[in-house]
C-alpha cells in the first residue's frame, strides 16, 4: 500500500464546483528549480575588460561589503564613482574610483577605455564618452544579487 502523502489529494470543495490542487514536487536543488544563472556564468558572458572590472569589485565587496546586500554595496560604489551626481560616470571618475579602492594598477588605461566603449554613450554636452548610472546598475544588479555556485 503506497504510503498516504503520495495518494492524498488535497481539494476545496464549494457549493458549485470541486478545485482539485495537484500535489507540488520541489526539488532538493535549488539551482535545478530556478532558472536563476550564477555569478559564474554571467561574468563569463561579459568581454574580458568588463570581467576584470567585475573582478576587481567582487573582491572590493568581499573584503569591504560582505554583510552587505548587493543593492546597498552598488548604491556605495555608485556614490563614489558619481563624484558630481550628473548620473553620469566619466573616465576620471572611474579612475578615481579604482585608485579610492586600492585597484588603480588592476586595470590597464585601454581596458577602461574598452569598458566605456562597450557600454557608454557620447555624452551630449562635450562629445565625452560616458556611462550612465542607471547602465552601471542594470549592469551590475545581476551580478552581484547571482548567487555564487
């Protein structure tokens, strides 16, 4: 006799109509019931300047913001590198940042530019290459909030 969880079939019973609720299977794996990727593979998908940008904030976070949320840690590393808060991040201020983190020699002058030339905009007013801030989140949002494994 099979044992009475596997046969039991739980119903609402009204007046008009019976609902039957199909019994739930969940998976001792949480990776196998999300689709949810991992910090792993988004930052393989990211070019290799993006990567050691990445690299280089993880382990920032890691060693600064780990009893963090990741949303508290972007809002903190946003406020540093938005040095005049336009919403905009120009190349100085990214390399302010890097020097401000202890990472100004982790990154190479064309791999910074390579970042602003993946994700950053002419900006209207000097015909500047910059990023916006709210690229920089969406960017990041994912990355740091993806689970590690």
């Amino acid at each position: 006799k099979p044992p009475l969880h596997d046969t039991f079939i739980p119903c609402l019973v009204t007046t008009t109509n019976i609902t039957i609720f199909k019994p739930r299977h969940f998976s001792s794996n949480t990776a196998e019931a999300t689709q949810t990727k991992t910090y792993q593979e988004l930052h393989h998908a990211l070019s290799p300047s993006r990567q050691k940008l990445i690299t280089i904030l993880h382990d920032y976070k890691l060693k600064n913001y780990s009893q963090s949320v990741p949303s508290r840690f972007i809002k903190a590393v946003i406020s540093a590198l938005d040095a005049n808060h336009d919403e905009l991040i120009t190349f100085d201020e990214y390399q302010v940042l890097l020097r401000n983190i202890g990472a100004e020699g982790k990154m190479t002058k064309d791999e910074m530019w390579e970042v602003f030339e993946e994700i950053g905009v002419i900006s209207k007013d000097d015909e500047e290459k910059v990023i916006p801030v709210q690229t920089l989140v969406e960017c990041w949002s994912d990355l740091f909030k993806a689970p590690e494994k």
